[in-house]
C-alpha cells in the first residue's frame, strides 16, 4: 500500500527536478518513489559498510540487510575499495573449528 509523504526542499532544486521530470516525459510520483528508493538502497549499503568497517557490525550482518551473498560482499568491498575485517586471531579461531 503506497502512503503519501510530505518533504520540503530548496525552490532551486523543485525548479530543477520538475524540468527534469517535463523534459524526460516521466510521471512525476513514479519517478519519485524510484529515485527514492535508489537514494536508500545506496545510502542504506554506505552506512553498513561504514559499520562494518568500524567494527561494529560483521560481514553476514551487512549481507543480510542488504540481501547480498558473501560472494557478492567481496565484490561490494574490492569495488568500494575496503579491506576485508579480517584478522590472523580470527583465522587461527576458524582452524579451531575444522
């Protein structure tokens, strides 16, 4: 169920957004609520990856906030150019576990 929403922004960048929107002949909710959703995914997939690099959240809590297989994490962090969390106390734990 679509709810509606209200946001404010500067006059400049409304002015902007509906020459945009006129000029690309695009149905101005649909729009929206696409460019809305991207912003969040991304920024959503930002700010994991910054608590992951921090420390604070582990690779398969990113993987499953954002829905994303291990495989396809690597492939986030060697495009996002961040090292894995890794470290030899973690490696010598997991040869404790084989």
């Amino acid at each position: 169920m679509l709810k509606p929403t209200t946001v404010r922004v500067h006059e400049n960048f409304l002015k902007e957004l509906s020459d945009f929107i006129k000029d690309m002949n695009l149905d101005k909710s649909s729009y929206l609520r696409e460019i809305l959703k991207k912003g969040f995914e991304e920024d959503k997939r930002d700010r994991l990856l910054a608590k992951y690099q921090s420390k604070e959240i582990s690779a398969a809590e990113v993987c499953k906030k954002i829905r994303i297989t291990p495989w396809e994490f690597f492939d986030l962090l060697k495009e996002k150019n961040i090292n894995l969390n890794v470290s030899i106390e973690d490696w010598l734990d997991s040869e404790a576990l084989i």
